[in-house]
C-alpha cells in the first residue's frame, strides 16, 4: 500500500495583522463552523460517561465528596473557613460550581489539540472548534453543579439575592479569562506534553490560594496574595451576587474584566496566527 502523504497548505493572507477586518475574519471563520462545534461537544459528552459505572452522578458526587473533605478538615481545626454568610456546604458548592468554570475549563482546553489530533491531521477545518467544544464540557458539568447547588439552597431554605439575576454576566469575564488562557496552553501543549500535567498541578495549587471554599481573607498572607490573584476576584463576584445581593470590590472587577477580554483577544489572535502550523507540530509527535 502506497504510504499517504500529508500535504499542509499555508494561507499568507491569514498572516500578521490586528485590524478590525482580521477580527472580522476570525469571527465569520469561528461562525460558520458552529454545527461543528456543536457536534464534537455532543460526541464527547456522550463518549465520556458512557462506559462509567455511575455515569453522570459522577457530576455530582465530585463536588459534594470535596465539600466533604472541607467540612471535614474544617471541624478537625485544620482548616479555618472563617464566618459566612449562609451555611457552609451551600456557600462552598457555590464557589466550586464557579471555580470548576476555570478548574475543568482550562484542563479540557489545554488538552483540546491532542485529544482531537487524528482530526487534526486529515480534516481542515478551524481548530478553535475543539478547544470550544472541550470547554463546553466543563460549562455542561458547571450546569449540573450548579443545579445541585439550587437544590442544597432550598434544603436549607436559602433564598438567593435579586441580584442573582445577573450571575451570567458576572461569569462572563471568568469565561473569556479561562477560554484566553486555554487558547495559549492548548497551542503550546502541541510543543510540549508536559502542559496538561503543568496546568492540573496549577489548578490545584490555585484551588487552594483562591477564596473559592473560604471567604478572602482580610489580613494575612493570603489577603495580600488575593490581591494579585485575578482569580480571586473573578469567583468570589459571582459568589457575592448570588449570597449578598452586591460585589465587595466593584472596581477591582472591573479591571479585571477588561484584563480578561484583553487576554481572550490575545490568546484567540494568537492561536489563529499559529493555527496553519498546529497539524505539523502535532503529526510529528
């Protein structure tokens, strides 16, 4: 049999630029390949409980084993929570369904190129696809959780804030913050395998310096590391919309969310500036 050979074909027109009319082009390019996007997510989603045991209560026996864990070393003295507003295993499924947005996001995105690489290498097609359709399976697991999380509220007769309304556009700027970051670590993890065992090892560091499972600290190390940890602000927001009624630091958001957007543009120009290149770095691995 013949040996195939893969013939890569580079675009010069999709080359330097940071235009109005290549953004344009970018989002007419990631438009039209929406069914696509749509269909891996559905294939995955399915593929990826299918021959489990439990299926997809493991979406929902993962928060509440780790709330458990907390709780547990809370009472121990281990670990000091610090006062909260609600009752504790609420407030902690809430910021876990917030975190996990970034925690999962980046995971699925960072390992997009590799898992999709048979794909890659025969199809052209644009391959922000995958790196999309992994994260909407963290946003599907993020959905369940925060179902469960809806029904811990009402068990405890938790009514959240009117301003919960507005929990979708509080999430947003995490949204472009993880999707930025996951478009950079899925490109270099196509050079370097050791980015998806990096970014499991960040996420869990991270876990345990952000005020995801405790309220921020207000002195101490830690409030001085929140202070640098853009994190921090972009789950406890949310968090404090749904609990409080009211973000505690509006202006620190703020900055934060235009820093967001900034690293999404940057991170999606990026990626689309290497994307003719990705094919031949992942077939030669």
């Amino acid at each position: 049999m013949a040996n195939r050979q893969i013939v890569h074909s580079y675009r010069p027109e999709q080359n330097l630029g940071w235009g109005p009319r290549v953004w344009k082009e970018m989002a007419a390019e990631l438009f039209s390949c929406r069914e696509l996007v749509w269909q891996l997510f559905l294939r995955d989603f399915k593929a990826r409980y299918k021959q489990t045991a439990l299926g997809f209560l493991w979406l929902i026996l993962q928060p509440l084993a780790l709330v458990g864990l907390f709780l547990l070393l809370h009472r121990a003295g281990v670990l000091n929570i610090g006062p909260v507003e609600i009752p504790y295993p609420a407030y902690a499924l809430l910021g876990l369904a917030i975190w996990d947005i970034f925690a999962k996001g980046l995971q699925g995105c960072s390992n997009a190129i590799v898992a999709g690489r048979s794909m890659v290498m025969k199809i052209n097609f644009p391959k922000e696809a995958l790196v999309l359709a992994s994260f909407g399976q963290a946003l599907a697991a993020v959905c369940v959780q925060l179902g469960l999380t809806a029904i811990v509220f009402a068990c405890y007769g938790i009514a959240p804030a009117w301003a919960a309304l507005f929990l979708p556009l509080a999430l947003l700027p995490l949204l472009l913050f993880t999707v930025g970051l996951g478009l950079i670590t899925s490109m270099l993890n196509a050079l370097l395998r050791d980015i998806t065992q990096a970014v499991t090892l960040l996420t869990t560091f991270l876990l345990l310096v952000t005020p995801v499972v405790y309220p921020q600290p207000r002195t101490g190390f830690f409030s001085t590391l929140a202070l640098y940890n853009p994190l921090a602000v972009l789950v406890s927001a949310p968090r404090d919309l749904v609990v409080t009624g009211a973000i505690a630091q509006p202006q620190a958001f703020v900055l934060v969310s235009i820093a967001s957007l900034l690293l999404f543009c940057f991170g999606w120009r990026m990626f689309h500036l290497a994307e003719s290149l990705i094919a031949e770095r992942v077939g030669s691995r």
